[in-house]
C-alpha cells in the first residue's frame, strides 16, 4: 500500500479487472482502475455496519489532492450516518420527479391503483374530474414543482361548484400521495394537504306523497312515449319501491334475486359489505314483467352489460310531470322520509337504506319527531275525550225560597 501521489496514479493501469489501490495515508480513500482503464477516485466507508463506496471524482479531471479533500468529506458523512446510497437514489428520485408530469402520474394512478382497486362508479367520477378540471390546469406541470399556490388557484375557480371543487381537492391529494408512495415527492409535501373546503350546501328533497304518485307517472308517460326502454322505467320503479340506490339497482343480476324471501342479496356494495335490499309486492310486480335479455336485471344496450345511467333516465322521465327540482336520489330520501311518518324506528330506516352507520339515518330523525309530535297530539285528545266522558253531569242547583216569618 503506497501513498496516491499525481505520479503513481500515473503509472496505473488496467489489468483487465476492476483494481483498486488504496491511499496509505488516508484510510478508505483509494483510486480504481476499470477494465477499460478508467482510473475513478473513491471513499470507502460504513454506515450502521454496512459497507458504502462513492465515487468522489475521475482523473484526471480531478487532481489526486483534490480527490483526498473529497473522500474526507463522504468519510465523515458517512460517519455521521449519512448514507450515500440512499442520498443518491433521492437524487435520482427527484430528477424523475422533475421530468414527469402530473398528467402522467395521473395515467399511472388510474392503471396501477384506481382501475384495479376501486369500484365503478369511483372510477369514473375520477375520470370524469381529471378530464374535465384536472389535468386542464395542472397536468402539464411537473410532479416537483406543484405547489400548494398551484392547487388553490383551482380551487378557487371551481368555487362556483363548491362541492365539486372539494372533491378535486380531495382527488389532487390523493394522486399526489401517490406520488409520495412512488418516492417522487418527500414524505408530508403534498401542496392539497389542509386546504379548506368550500362550505356545501346540502339540498334535500322530500317528496309528499301527492309528488310520489306524479313521480310514478313520470316514468310511465316516459316508457309510453318511448323517450326511456322498459329496462330504464323498471330500474326507476325499483328506486322508487326499495330506496335502494341507482348503483344497486344497476348492479343487480337475476342470480342475486331471493324469490322465496322476497329480497335482492348483492354480494358487495357502496359500503365495501353484502348489501339486502327488501322487495315489496310491488316490486316483485316489476321483476315479473321483465324480459330475462342479460345476467343483469336492469340490462344495458351493450349485451353483457348493466344499465349505466339511471340518472339520465330519470331526468328524463321526470320532464313529463314538472318535477324538474327532484333527483333520482330525491327518491331514496323520499321512501324514508315516508318510512319515518309512519312511525318506523331509524334503526329499521338505516337497515332498509343499506346504512353502515346511524349517522347517515339521523338526518330523518326531525321527520321522526314529527311523527312522534302527531302521536302526541292524538294521545291528548282521546285522554281529553276520556277525562269528559268518564267526568259526572254536573249537579243542578235548585235555588230555595226563603220562607217568610
């Protein structure tokens, strides 16, 4: 082992293997030599017990001195626990970054996570949001250098559609942690996080029962004009009989129907669980007079395929009856709205609506209470009516003449 001198490293040359020469003055710091004849300056260290080496510079373009003053610097760096294996993939990591935009990120979210991990109807809102708001404002900007000034000026020009924006929100962050997965951003950078959202206005619509009769008539004048198929007036008719969400009915096969028991088994839902939803005569009624054409009950026009758009169906049905204020959800809210006047507890409301939890029936607890309210009312008065018939005829008072002395 010699001292590395500009004169040695010289006379160096290949042996046709990778040769190494080590400094005899400073440990770990040493010269090697490529089959090729390359001559490379390293430092070689540990860090927690694992062997690193760095390249620190090539000769002759770097002098032997300069080299050495290079090696004691990585020798100390790794000293402190700083390895240089994992600083370099960061570095490669953050010119990756640099280079692909979120537009291709947003291609590789959709195939390696969305597509094969989520369900249909998640899949094609975050489509749609990408297509539509997205990637127009943010897709050609590189994974890097999006910042937080990048994602509210979005933001704040979809504030005309404040629950649509949130939901933007909520998409760009969660694309953007998927960045941070991949390495490409560091751990707690994502610009979305903690921006506040647009307060929403959440619009319920109740239907009286007078409007349920108009909404059934809405889907038989659309059926009977040929403005929707037999199919998209049944699924419309199943919404409004089980309060069952347009996905469910969708997603129906006649595999999936329990004639017996009167009820539709789905073996997954919007709640990631088996999901009963309970047929009624009426319902069944509409099972009956379907034509058996795909596995699905309500059966789309591709063959194979299910229905896609009950929504659409219903917008236009509705057009019929004037009931242009009402969803198809409306319809979903209305059949527990109807289920709480008659005095259903919440608990059988939550069941009937496929309800994880009690919080999403507590909405209806007010049109409960109003139930509660007219049965307090007719209690008062069959106890008023009690109280008066149950009471004696008041006694009648004969006024006595006083007798004269």
């Amino acid at each position: 082992m010699e001292r590395l001198t500009e004169a040695l490293v010289e006379t160096l040359e290949s042996n046709g293997r990778d040769r190494f020469v080590f400094d005899a003055r400073q440990s770990g710091f040493a010269i090697r030599v490529t089959p090729s004849g390359t001559k490379i300056f390293t430092a070689q260290g540990y860090v927690n017990g694992r062997k690193r080496r760095v390249t620190v510079g090539y000769h002759p373009e770097v002098s032997v001195a300069r080299a050495r003053e290079l090696a004691l610097q990585a020798l100390a760096d790794m000293q402190r626990g700083n390895d240089p294996l994992v600083e370099r993939k960061a570095r490669v990591t953050a010119a990756k970054a640099r280079e692909i935009t979120v537009a291709q990120l947003a291609d590789k979210w959709l195939a390696d996570y969305v597509r094969p991990k989520l369900k249909p109807h998640t899949i094609r809102d975050y489509q749609q949001l990408l297509g539509q708001h997205i990637l127009p404002a943010l897709g050609q900007l590189s994974v890097a250098h999006i910042n937080r000034d990048d994602v509210v000026r979005l933001h704040v020009a979809m504030a005309e559609i404040p629950r649509r924006a949130n939901y933007a929100i909520a998409t760009i962050r969660a694309l953007l942690n998927f960045a941070i997965d991949l390495g490409l951003r560091p751990a707690g950078s994502n610009p979305a996080r903690g921006i506040k959202n647009y307060r929403e206005y959440k619009r319920e619509r109740f239907l009286s029962e007078t409007e349920i009769a108009k909404a059934a008539d809405a889907i038989t004048s659309a059926e009977q004009k040929g403005t929707i198929g037999p199919h998209g007036a049944a699924g419309l008719r199943l919404c409004l009989f089980t309060g069952a969400r347009s996905g469910e009915i969708t997603a129906t096969e006649w595999t999936h129907v329990d004639w017996q028991r009167k009820l539709i088994r789905l073996p997954d839902s919007k709640t990631n669980e088996p999901r009963t939803i309970h047929l009624s005569e009426p319902a069944l009624e509409v099972l009956r007079g379907l034509p058996r054409v795909s596995k699905y009950v309500i059966a789309g026009r591709t063959p194979g395929e299910a229905y896609q758009n009950l929504r659409r169906a219903w917008i236009l049905a509705r057009e019929h009856v004037g009931l242009q204020d009402v969803r198809l959800h409306d319809l979903r809210h209305s059949f527990a709205s109807l289920a709480a006047g008659k005095g259903v507890s919440l608990q059988t409301i939550g069941r009937l609506l496929g309800h994880r939890d009690v919080q999403s029936t507590s909405r209806y607890s007010h049109l409960r209470a109003d139930h509660v309210a007219a049965v307090n009312d007719e209690l008062g008065a069959s106890i008023a009516a009690a109280i008066a018939k149950g009471s004696p005829s008041p006694a009648k008072v004969v006024k006595l003449k006083r007798p004269r002395r």
